[in-house]
C-alpha cells in the first residue's frame, strides 16, 4: 500500500508553471486521504486560474497514479483568493479583498484600456472582480464596459453596482450626464470618489481594480492614503515624457506605502496592417529598463493596434472581443503575473480577530 510519504514526493515533482514552485513544499496539497489503493487530495491555489486547473489537475492524477500501489486517484483542484495586507493603519474595505490600482503619471497612455482589460481577464480566470473608475473629471469606463443607465439604490443611501461581462462598476459617468463637465475642486472630487467607494454594495470581491485619472493630485493621493491598496499597477509608453511621468508616480506611491505590483509598456510596437513593417513609433524598451532601474517586475507590452481601440470604443474590449486573440493573450498574461505577485504577500487576518473595545470602569 501507498505511503503518505511516496505520495507527496511524487506530488512534488509538479510543478505550478506560474510560479516555479511545487505544490507540496508550498502547502497546497491538503486532506491527503489514502484508502488501500483509493488516494483523495485537495490542492488550493491561490490566484484565479481556470484556463489552467484541468492541465493541472491532469498533472497531478498522474503523478499520483506513479506511485505503487495507488488504483484510483480523486484531485480536486481550486482556486481560492483570499485578503492581502494593505498599507499599515488603513483597514480593509467591507466586501473587498484586494484593491489594485492601475495608475499613470501621464494622460493618453491607455491606461483605462490597461484597467479595464485587466479586471475582464481576471474574471475570466473565474474571480469576482470591481471595476471602479477614479477618474471624476474624464470617466471612460461607461462606454468602455458597455453600460447605460444609472444604479438602483434601495435605501437611498447605498448603491448597486452596475455590471456587464461579470464585472461590477462603478463611476461617476452613471450618475452625471455624458456631456455635462465636472467642474468641482480637488476637495468635492475627492469627496464624491470615496462616496463611489464606500457607497457601492461591491459583491464580496476578489479584487477591485480602480482606474485613477493620470497624475499626482488630490485624488490620487486621498485614495492612496485612506484606501487600503494591495498594490498598483503603473502603465506607460515608450516615450521619455511618458517615462518621466511615471516616475513621479511611482515615488507617490513608494512614499504612502502602497507597493508597485509591476510596470505594462503600452504603444511598444506596430505593426502595419498592409506589410507588416513593425515600428516603435514612441521608442523602444523605455519600460523595461524602468522596471529595471526601480528592481520591479516588467509584467508586458501591449502592441499599438487600431482593434484594441475600436473594441474599447465599442463597448465591447479585447478580452471579450477575441478572448482568444494575442492581444488578449498579452491581457491575461498580465493579469496573471498580478494575481501571482498579489497571493505571494501577506495575509491580512483582520477580519479572523474579533474588535476589541477598552471601556473604563466607573
């Protein structure tokens, strides 16, 4: 009969293609049962992966059935996400595990297509996923997402988050006009953007991404320093001036603690649609030696192509468009790498711990 040791050898020799490491001395493989020749085993992972967990389970079954004297192997593969510490002293938003920023320092670098591609492509891997748009003067993800209308509210104090392609929004585009200018100081900007936050019955997410308008301002400080960001994401192009302005953000966030998850270069290449001839019309590499220059994940680069515009402008972006395109494969490649980075930090076990409450005798 099978030993408990010999199984977990074997399980060992599989190796998660995402992070390099294997799945015993990782703690993953749990309630390792073994019944004459029957073995049963859980595996927890702890990232959204469902293109890949029948390839994994696969592997897994196989290995198991490697071992002499095991007939019939029971894997059950899962994914489950769990909160993130944020930054020291900010407690965690109710019904929200993890908030990632996708931030600029400069405007027209697509980031909103960067943040809206990212949250898609999360959901498809089967997390349940928030689309939060920051940008209070300039809000795109109405359009983008494909959504009219305005949310309901049943106590006149709370809202429901708006929803398309399994992902909940939020912005301040559903509640305003679609020509009408927000002509508001920093202060009712910031105001009204913490109101979208804690305002909206968010659906216990896995992560909430929010797309900040490019910039170091009011708005991007308030949310830096009351929202507690499991990290951010920070896009540019090729450009010196784009690379210049990114810079500035990264040193924001370094400075309220909220970590850099990695960097996307966007507009890197293109390629024309008539021969072909590729061309880095905004440079060449500028994000990646940024990425190295601050020791910080280069997680890809998106090409300049007319389709990603068109699809986003549609309402209907890349990841949805053709989920099986390369673009899209360039979306989910980096929506993994940062689901990856986020489960390799640490827990936060606030909500495990009851409140404590010191009142004085009298």
């Amino acid at each position: 009969m099978a030993t408990q040791d010999q199984l977990l050898q074997a399980l060992a020799a599989v190796v998660d293609p995402n992070t390099g490491k294997d799945f015993v001395s990782t703690k993953a493989v749990r309630n390792l049962l073994i019944n004459e020749g029957d073995v049963s085993f859980d595996v927890e992972i702890g990232y959204p992966a469902k293109s890949q967990i029948p390839a994994l389970r696969t592997a897994l079954v196989a290995a198991a059935r490697g071992v002499p004297g095991v007939n019939n192997v029971s894997a059950n593969v899962a994914s489950k996400i769990t909160a993130h510490a944020a930054q020291r002293g900010v407690a965690l938003l109710p019904g929200v595990k993890n908030i990632v920023a996708v931030a600029s320092g400069k405007g027209g670098v697509g980031k909103s297509t960067m943040a809206v591609n990212l949250a898609l492509a999360l959901a498809a891997e089967g997390a349940s996923v928030g689309l939060l748009d920051a940008d209070i003067y300039g809000p795109s993800l109405p359009m983008m997402m494909g959504i009219d209308g305005r949310p309901e509210s049943a106590d006149g104090k709370t809202m429901e988050p708006m929803e398309n392609y399994g992902v909940q929004v939020m912005s301040i585009g559903f509640l305003v006009n679609q020509d009408e200018a927000m002509i508001w100081r920093g202060p009712m900007a910031t105001q009204a953007l913490e109101q979208l936050l804690r305002q909206t019955n968010w659906k216990e997410l896995d992560y909430l991404i929010v797309d900040l308008p490019p910039g170091t301002g009011d708005i991007q400080l308030t949310l830096s320093q009351r929202v507690p960001m499991t990290g951010a994401v920070i896009v540019t192009t090729p450009q010196d001036i784009a690379l210049l302005d990114a810079r500035k953000g990264i040193k924001m966030f370094e400075k309220v603690g909220v970590p850099i998850l990695g960097i996307v270069e966007n507009m890197a290449v293109h390629i024309c649609s008539n021969c072909g001839h590729a061309e880095h019309i905004f440079g060449e590499g500028g994000g990646k030696k940024m990425a190295a220059d601050y020791s910080m994940d280069y997680l890809g680069a998106l090409p300049l192509d007319i389709n990603i515009r068109l699809q986003a402008d549609s309402g209907k972006p890349t990841v949805v468009a053709d989920p099986d395109g390369e673009v899209a494969g360039i979306y989910k490649a980096v929506a993994r790498q940062v689901a990856i980075k986020i489960a390799a930090k640490a827990k936060d076990f606030s909500s495990k711990f009851p409140s404590i409450k010191i009142s004085k005798d009298t």
